[in-house]
C-alpha cells in the first residue's frame, strides 16, 4: 500500500469552549487530489490549520509526510490561505519572489528563472511588476497561488482556491491542478462547490466539525442508491443520513 | 544562517519604500513636531534643556508607532499565517522586522538630531557619535516595544489604544516634563520601571553633561534588557499552534 500523505489520528479542537473538530481521523494517500467538502463552518479551514501546525490539537495526532507538522517540515508544504494574503504594496513579482526565497531557494539566478516560469503559468506577465493593490479579486487569488506552489512542494493545501475565479480560469486551475497530482504532488483541497469535488480523486464531507462520510466522488453517490445521484444529492444524502453512514470508507 | 532574516528585512523595507505617502510621512512628520518644538520655546537655553528629552521621547514615539501597526498588519493581512506556516522560525520574523524598522527608525533618529543641531540651532555637549548610538539603543527599544505590543493587540482599534496607554504616562512620569526627583514617591517608584526614564536620564548626561557612554553604563544595560526582554516575550506570542 501506498505510504500516507496525511494521517489525522482522532483529532479534536476547540476554539474556547467551541468545539470545532470533533474527533476526525482521516488518510490522505500520496500523489492524489483530496476534497475537504462542507459548508460554512463546518471545519475546513480549521482542519487546513492543523494539518499545517498552525494550530495543535487538543486531542489526538496529525502527521505530515510521516512527521509532525513543524517549521523544519514546512519546506514540503505549500500553503494558499482561504483569503489573498499577500503584500499590497509589493508588486506580483516581488510577492512570488519573497516566498520563493523563504521556502529555500535561496540561489538568486534560480530563483529568478522558477518565479518567471510560475508567472507565465498563471499568465500574470503582463502584470508582473505591478502592484498587487491594483490587481482584481481573480488575479490576487492567482498570485496567491503562484505564491504557494513556486518552491514545488511535494504537498500543497489550498483553501478555497477557486473562489472567485471565472469559469475559464477555474477550468485552467484544474488542469494545473490535475498536472501537479500526475506529477506526484499531494494536494487538500478545501471547497464548498460540487463542482471542485467531481474533479477529486478522494473527498471527505465535513459538517460541524466531524467527517460525515468519505471516498471517492463515485463511491459517494453510489451510497445515495440511485443510479444518478449527483454529488450535491450525495452530500445532502449523508447530512440527512448524519449518524448512520459513517462506515461508507 | 540568517537568510531569511535579511530576507524579511528587505521585504519590510521594500514595502515602505514603495509606498512613497508613507515614506515621506515618516521623514516630514518629525520635522514638523520638532519644529513646532523649537518654536514654542523661545528660549535658547531652555529648549537647550528640554531638547535631548525631547528627542528620547520622539524617537521612541515615533519607532513604537511604525513597527506596531506595521507589523499587526502583516496579522490583519493573513500574511503573517503564512509566514508562520512556511520554514521561517520566529528569531528569523522578529530579527527581520527589527532589522527593517531599525532602518527607518534610524532615519528619524537622525532627522530629528541633526535638524535640531543644524536648524534650531541646539548646542550639546558629548561625542556625536556617542550621542547617535545611545539614540539609535532606544530606537531599537521603540521598535521592540512596538513588535511586542502588536504582538498582543488582536485589530488595529486594540493597538490604536495602546498607544496612549504606553506612550503617554511615560511622557508624564519619566522625566520630559518634570524631573523625576520632583514627582510624588509613587510616581519615582514607577518610573524606574518604565524605560524611556533610562532613555531620558542616559540621553541628558551625553548631551547637557558631556558624559560618555562608559558613565551611562546603567541606563544603557536597563534599555538592552528591555528590548531583549520584549523581543522574547513577543516571541512566545508567535508560537506556532497559537497563532490566528
Ligand atoms: N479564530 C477563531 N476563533 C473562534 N472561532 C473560530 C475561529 N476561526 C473559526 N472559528 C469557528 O470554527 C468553526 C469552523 O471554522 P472554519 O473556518 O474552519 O470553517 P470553514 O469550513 O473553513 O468555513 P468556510 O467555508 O466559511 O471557510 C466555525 O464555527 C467558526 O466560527
Ligand atoms: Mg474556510
């Protein structure tokens, strides 16, 4: 069997008294494409947090390529926050460019050539050396993912990557997303669209902070039992079927 | 080994340097305060007096406001969640945001010293060299303070209140005003815990008394300590895991 991306152990966090992952365990196979499915708060970004370091578990244990998450590790992860966080003043390129270098390409030549490349791929070259204050809502989100990816990392968390995006460039980012898994890559996708999920290899609903089913997108809407379930009928399937499902794996 | 400290520092740099309102604020509006300073002490040998205070309290101002708001910003902006989820550890984030403020800091530092000397015309005794390190220590404590502030403060109305809370009692207390010997017990009492009094007290003996920094051994040790001590504070607060 393939070794495990991603291995949450009984995982259980609290924000103050408000328990908002509860009790998840969860694998994520290496080189595959995997949907965190839920609506708002239900946990996603939360999960995204702990599975990155950025906030330990109250309960239970997470491992990232077979270490806990830490500052040491970080190099292997790439990140895209659920909002654009870049530097307003900063234009695009100096944005992938300070990234790149944090994340360990420190050679300047290199570097250069590898924040062209990514720049060209998310066709931002016209708009390389302005500022990111003077870009739209789907160019920031491009930067921001350009920003997350330009060092390569075998495992990328994307939050909500597209949000906002027009359906060309939606389009555009699956296929750059389906060449980054053929490549091996690992990539958690977090999404509240059906749409994003269908192009999932493995998705798991999140709803409250538990996992109410996981599999894969066809798994899923074979659980509904009828011959053509969607994958939203699926997901309202599980919430409706809440407790009884849990074993579909 | 400190690559991505430089890294952090040319970043904050950078972003400043960009933002040309910004830049010219920060060089504009302390020549503005300390000319109205000059201005409204029409004697010579009282605004000779009063200056040095003057210049301690200004730069730590000035340093505190910057670094604080800047640097909750990068918290506001979510960029800070992803500085903390890349491979930067914290020594390099508050090293390189010292670094980078310190630059700006210095800048004001030195507008304000040599605006004062060459334009109102202020004479001091002590080494200039001396006189522009001992400013550039509370210059670095102004920057502490404000990283280890921001720290804490959660938005920038938090932080915006902080600023009165901070700076103004030391204003009061620590010796710009009155000397600290002519203030109630309770006041002294509480001004040996507030680091602009060792600002003031070291930035007088270089210029009024011509000492050097040998003689100010004390104010200089309680400044490092100060800004070494909120630098690790505001560190702790940067761990990973208790980040939002
Ligand atoms: N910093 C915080 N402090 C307190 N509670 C929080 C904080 N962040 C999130 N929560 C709570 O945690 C729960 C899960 O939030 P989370 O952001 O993980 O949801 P999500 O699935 O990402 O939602 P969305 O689709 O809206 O992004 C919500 O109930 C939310 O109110
Ligand atoms: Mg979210």
């Amino acid at each position: 069997m393939k070794e495990s991306a991603i291995k949450i152990e009984n995982v259980e966090f609290n924000y103050g008294h408000l328990k908002v992952i509860d009790h998840v365990s969860l694998e994520i196979p290496k080189g595959i494409s995997f949907g965190l499915l839920g609506s708002n708060g239900a946990g996603k970004t939360t999960s995204i947090r702990l599975m990155l370091g950025l906030l330990k578990p109250n309960k239970g244990n997470i491992f990232c390529l077979g270490r806990e998450p830490s500052p040491a590790n970080a190099v292997n992860t790439g990140y895209m926050p659920q909002l654009p966080s870049l530097y307003n003043e900063l234009t695009v390129r100096q944005n992938i460019d300070f990234f790149a270098h944090i994340y360990g390409l420190k050679n300047a030549q290199q570097r250069r050539k590898r924040v062209d490349e990514i720049i060209q791929l998310v066709e931002l070259m016209p708009k390389r050396d302005v500022s990111v204050v003077q870009l739209s809502g789907g160019m920031k989100q491009r930067v921001s993912l350009a920003c997350a990816i330009v060092h390569q990392p075998p495992l990328l968390f994307l939050d909500e990557p597209t949000v906002g995006l027009d359906p060309e460039l939606r389009v555009h980012f699956w296929e750059y997303f389906e060449n980054l898994t053929a490549a091996g890559t690992t990539l958690v996708i977090s999404s509240h669209t059906m749409d994003d999920a269908a192009h999932c290899r493995q998705l798991a609903f999140m709803r409250e902070g538990k996992i109410i089913a996981q599999g894969t997108p066809a798994e899923l809407r074979a659980a509904v039992g009828k011959p053509d379930a969607s994958l939203e009928d699926a997901f309202l399937f599980f919430i409706r079927h809440g407790e009884v499902k849990s074993n579909v794996q | 080994m400190f690559s991505n400290m430089f890294t952090i520092a040319q970043r904050t740099i950078t972003q400043i340097l960009r933002d040309p309102r910004t830049l010219v604020l920060i060089i504009i509006v302390p020549l503005v305060i300390a000319s109205l300073f000059g201005v409204s002490i029409p004697d010579k040998m009282i605004l000779n007096m009063t200056l040095p205070a003057m210049l301690a309290t200004l730069i730590l101002f000035f340093g505190f406001l910057l670094s604080g708001i800047a640097f909750l910003r990068e918290r506001s902006l979510g960029t800070r969640e992803r500085l903390m989820a890349s491979p930067v550890s914290r020594i390099d984030i508050l090293g390189g945001y010292l670094l980078g403020f310190l630059l700006f800091a210095i800048l004001q530092t030195l507008i304000l010293f040599f605006y004062s000397v060459y334009v109102l015309k202020v004479d001091f005794r002590g080494e200039l060299w001396q006189i522009i390190l001992f400013q550039i220590l509370i210059g670095i404590l102004a920057v502490s303070l404000g990283i280890f502030i921001s720290a804490f403060a959660r938005n920038e109305f938090q932080m915006v209140q902080f600023i009165p809370l901070i700076i103004v009692p030391q204003v009061f207390v620590c010796g710009l005003i009155f000397p600290v010997s002519q203030l109630p017990d309770y006041l002294q009492w509480l001004a040996k815990f507030l680091p602009l009094t060792y600002g003031i007290d070291g930035i007088r003996a270089l210029m009024l008394e011509g000492k050097g920094l040998g003689d100010i051994g004390k104010e200089i040790s309680v400044l490092v300590a100060y800004a070494g001590g909120l630098l690790i504070l505001a560190g702790i607060s940067l761990r990973r895991g208790h980040s939002a």
